[in-house]
C-alpha cells in the first residue's frame, strides 16, 4: 500500500497497544469499512487469503498447509482468515511457539463456524471491532469536543461552523465507507445499494454454505431499516416481514437470520442501560436496533436526499443512527461503553456512555435546534426521577444537534454540542 494515501483511524492507537501486548491482534468489522488497509498499514507483510489471483491459489495453500502462510515479516498480515477457519489454530500455535509480541494481524468481515477451530486464542490473540469511518475521521467533524472530556462535563463554550441540512443527508446517504468518501453525493448513493446485493447474493450463502431465501433475507433487512434507531422486538419484525410477503416466516428463522447479520458484522445493536443506577425503577431489556451504518438503511429504505428532504421522521432516525454509530466509535477509544435507556413508565434516553469510572452520561439526540428544549426537559425530568428512587443520576445531560452552531451549556446544566463538532 502507499501508505502516503492512508487516512489514519481512531482505531490504530488501539492495534499498536495490542500489538505490543499479544502475540496477534484479530480486526473484525463488516466488509469495506477499512480493516484491510488499517491492518496494511500496521504490518510489514501480508498474505490475501480471498484474492482471486492464481485461481485462488492463496487459499488453497492455507487449506493444504496453513503454516506456510504464515511464513513472512512480522507483523504479518493474514486478510480474510475465517475463509480458511483452521488458519486461526494455526495462529495461535505458531504465536505460542515464537513466544513473541506482534506476530500477525489478522482481519475477519464474518464469524465462522467454530468447526476445526480448537482454541479460543485467550491471551494469544486480542479481538478489536472495526467500524466505518465516524465523522470526525472522514473530515466532516472539526473535533472542536472531545466526547471524553464531555463525559467528563469539561466544555469551552465556543461558536462553530452552520451545518447545512444538506450536509447532514449527505452523511447519512454516502455513509462511513472510506472508499465513498471521495465520490460525488450521486455515485457514492450508489454504493450502499449494491453493497447489500452483494451480501444478499453471495455472503449469506457463502458464510457457513447454506442455500437461504434471499428475498425473505431482503425483507428482513427491509424491516430492521424500517425500525432503525427503535426497541423493535422479534414478533414485530416478524410481523412487519410478512406484511410485504406472501409467503409466512416464522419467529425462529427471523431469530436465525438476525444471528447471521450478527455474525457478519451488519448488525450493532445498542443494548439497555440500567447498570449503576441502584434504583426502584424498572428499566426495559431490550436492544436499540441499527445496521451497520445509517447508508445501508437509507439504501433499503430508497431513501434518496429529496425524499429525506421531504421526510423529516424518517431523516429523524437516520440522524439518531448517525449519530449513534459515531458514539460507539468515540466511546471505544477510552473504554467507555454505548447504551440506550427505556423504563416501564415512558422515560427513555437515546444514548448512554458509561465511563470506566462507573459514572454515566445521558444524551439526546436531537436533528433540529427547535426540539433542544424538549430534550432537556426529557433528560432533567430523569435525573430528579432516578434521584427521587435513591439511584445514581447521570453525571452529564446533554443534547447532540445536527442544526446548531455552538457549544454551550444551558442556565440548566445541560450541554449542547453539534455532532459535526464531535471527536474521540
């Protein structure tokens, strides 16, 4: 690679740790987020194991002999090695042998079958989640706010630049893909589209070899889009499936399906909060759906930038899933964690972060500076309920905004940032 051309990523602060405390670093992440050229630039070797070059020549000496593969500069980059699941004992074996850190790098876009896979890698080999690019890392956010120091209730008051609405469509539509981000609004439009033809006509066959209904994987992923940023429950995706096929599918098979989007990294579900809070109230068990990136979603959905334009509910969860998807990536960097919160008597909260301290933060996420306002209140009216119940209220409140041109804080405490001012 020439590594001249490679935009660095909040994630390789993280693989040069891990480097130097484990044998091997495993980078997992859905296809075309950037693990390949991540994992390039942190190697002095690789081997390509799903290259089509000599007639797949590459994997089928890993299949024959997955020690030679192995052979090369360390760090060794080993791409795609779940399309040869041994290659992982293999790995782990030869890590053990060499009794070195920084081995191999290796990158996986699915989570194969654990058939002839003997060893968990358990102090070998360190897991990493990759994610498409957030905005701060593809240049469309100043990085003016750290999320850390946020949650940390630390802000400088200071004006930023106007977002456009048009901006923000373009963000959700050309999604986190490094490859997109280059590319005029109508071409990168494109790919997200064919991204999900690819998966749906090869890789959910492909990723463990058995035949599916691609239509009713189609209309599943259709549904989970349909429900993104939402507690969706398998009856309702269920339901929502059959309501545009005639065809019956039953809970089971829905349940099948979303493990298979799981394990190939389309899915980050956002799990509920109710750790530290020590309180009476009751708080609901059950995920915040997203795909992988709010592009795919938009994509399924035919969401075009006019239609969004004229469809401020649905740019409304694009937005949240936005938003979301970069929180995740931002929380990762300093070993906080994302969740959502939603009780038994109407309260919820779009985002939580939780800090390695154990103290939490609560987020709103708003689109337009008209709705700040109801926001805060959301938020402050939990705080005095969790308060009143004898539980631990949130250290920070705060509203993430599309629509706004500063940073500051409200005469009531709480924060309002602009998520294309936000960084790690």
């Amino acid at each position: 690679m020439d590594r001249s051309q490679y935009k660095p990523r909040l994630i390789d602060q993280h693989v040069e740790n891990y480097l130097s405390a484990f044998g091997a670093v495993c980078i997992e992440g859905p296809k075309w987020c950037g693990k390949t050229w991540t994992s390039n630039f942190h190697s002095k070797s690789a081997i390509y194991i799903g290259s089509p070059e000599g007639n797949f020549s590459n994997r089928r000496l890993a299949e024959l002999s997955p020690s030679l593969v192995l052979v090369g500069e360390t760090p060794r980059l080993i791409d795609e090695w779940q399309e040869v699941p041994p290659l992982w004992d293999a790995v782990r074996a030869e890590v053990d042998r060499r009794g070195k850190k920084g081995q191999f790098v290796l990158t996986g876009s699915a989570t194969p079958n654990r058939k002839g896979v003997m060893h968990s890698g358990a102090g070998r080999i360190a897991m990493l989640r990759m994610h498409p690019m957030s905005l701060f890392e593809s240049g469309n956010s100043s990085g003016e706010v750290s999320l850390k120091d946020l949650c940390a209730g630390k802000i400088a008051p200071k004006l930023t630049r106007q977002t456009e609405l048009s901006e923000l469509i373009d963000y959700i539509v050309r999604g986190g893909w490094p490859g997109n981000q280059d590319l005029p609004l109508e071409q990168a439009a494109l790919v997200p589209g064919q991204y999900i033809n690819a998966i749906l006509n090869n890789d959910v066959h492909e990723i463990d070899g058995i035949s599916r209904d691609t239509d009713k994987v189609r209309l599943l992923l259709r549904a989970l889009a349909r429900n993104e940023s939402t507690t969706a429950s398998i009856q309702t995706l269920t339901r929502d499936v059959m309501a545009f096929d005639a065809k019956s599918i039953d809970r089971e098979t829905v349940r099948v399906y979303l493990d298979l989007f799981a394990r190939m990294f389309l899915t980050e579900n956002q799990p509920p909060f109710n750790e530290n809070i020590r309180s009476s109230v009751r708080v609901k068990q059950m995920e915040k759906r997203h795909l992988a990136d709010p592009s795919l979603s938009a994509a399924l959905l035919g969401a075009t930038p006019e239609m969004l334009i004229s469809d401020l509910d649905t740019l409304g969860f694009l937005f949240e899933a936005l938003c979301e998807r970069d929180l995740r990536i931002y929380t990762e960097t300093f070993g906080a964690k994302l969740y959502h919160y939603q009780d038994y008597v109407g309260k919820e909260v779009d985002a939580v972060i939780e800090n390695p301290d154990g103290t939490w933060c609560a987020l709103e996420i708003k689109l337009g500076a008209n709705n700040i306002d109801a926001a805060a209140k959301k938020l402050l009216d939990l705080s005095v309920r969790i308060t009143n119940e004898g539980g631990v209220p949130p250290r920070v409140n705060c509203v993430i905004s599309g629509l706004v041109n500063a940073i500051y804080q409200r005469d009531d405490g709480v924060i309002v940032v602009p998520i294309t001012a936000l960084r790690d």
